[in-house]
C-alpha cells in the first residue's frame, strides 16, 4: 500500500463539489452549524479537504472507483472494506475517536493535502499537494484513560497509531 497521494485536477473538482454539497444544508444558517464561528467558507473549505482525503486514502488502497458519499450521518462508512477516514492540520494532535464512532472500525489519520497551498503546472500533471497517511487503529482500541481529551472523545498520539503497512 502506498502512504501518500496527490488528487488530479478531476479528483479536486469532485471533492469541491461534494464539499459543497456537505455544507448545503447549513448555508447561511448559524444556528445549525456548531462551528459557524469561523463561517460558511472556512466549514465548505474544511469539507472539501476531509473529502478529499477520503478520495486520497481509497486511491491508496488501490480503489480508483471510490467516489465519497455527500453524507450520510454514520449510516455508511467513509471508505466501504476499510473504515473511517480522519484529517488533521496539526502537528500535535493525533487520531480522534468519539464516543459516537464504532468500537470495530478501523480508523486512519491522514495531513496535508488539499490544505496546503501548491502552485500547479503542467509539469506535476496540476495534482494538489499529497495527502500523507499517518497510521491507523482501530475504534476499540482507541479509548485509553491517557488519551482522553474530554468527557466524549480521545486523541491518539501519532506515535501510538499503527503502521501503514499493516493495513490488510
């Protein structure tokens, strides 16, 4: 299994669209987005980089039919015969897991992507920058006492997270 990737331009322009698609129903509506602080573009910004680090963990796997859900509020998996797919932007925090997550799903972390700014050109064929997967757990063994971060949810340190090769 390969451990990073980088979206075509086709694979960017699904993730725009699925991105907005995730964020549609709460447009301009603050009470029903417990984020709005930071307003509807930055939650349409943040949507279209998790989905597109889904699309960059399928094609990882060697899925290249993979096509993310709009959503469907944890009654599908992110990645069907793998799990749930997380993103993060920091350098600190690791894997999260909640309480609302499913025990026997495997979890995987991935960075970078879509959230860092690269100029394209005909020469990298216009990719974005590559998602890089981290590594990955599973939910029920995600819930150590020094790993909980609140009443309902845990952060796995990157460090914990299981190596990228033994995903089967």
């Amino acid at each position: 299994m390969i451990s990073e990737y980088s979206l075509t331009t086709k694979e960017e322009a699904v993730c725009v669209q699925i991105g907005y698609e995730r964020q549609k129903p709460y447009l301009g509506d603050p009470t029903r987005n417990v984020n709005y602080s930071e307003g509807d573009l930055a939650e349409l910004y943040q949507h279209i980089v998790a989905c597109g680090s889904e699309l960059a963990f399928a094609r990882m796997l060697g899925d290249f039919n993979f096509v993310p859900h709009v959503n469907k509020w944890k009654s599908e998996i992110d990645v069907p015969g793998f799990g749930e797919v997380r993103y993060t932007t920091s350098t600190f925090r690791g894997l999260r897991f909640t309480k609302r997550d499913n025990l026997e799903l495997k979890y995987v972390l991935l960075t970078e992507g879509l959230n860092i700014k690269t100029r394209r050109s005909s020469s990298n064929d216009y990719k974005s920058h590559p998602y890089v997967a981290i590594g990955w757990m599973y939910g029920k063994d995600c819930m150590k006492d020094e790993w909980r971060y609140n009443e309902k949810s845990w952060y796995v340190p990157r460090e914990s997270l299981r190596s990228m090769e033994e995903i089967k």
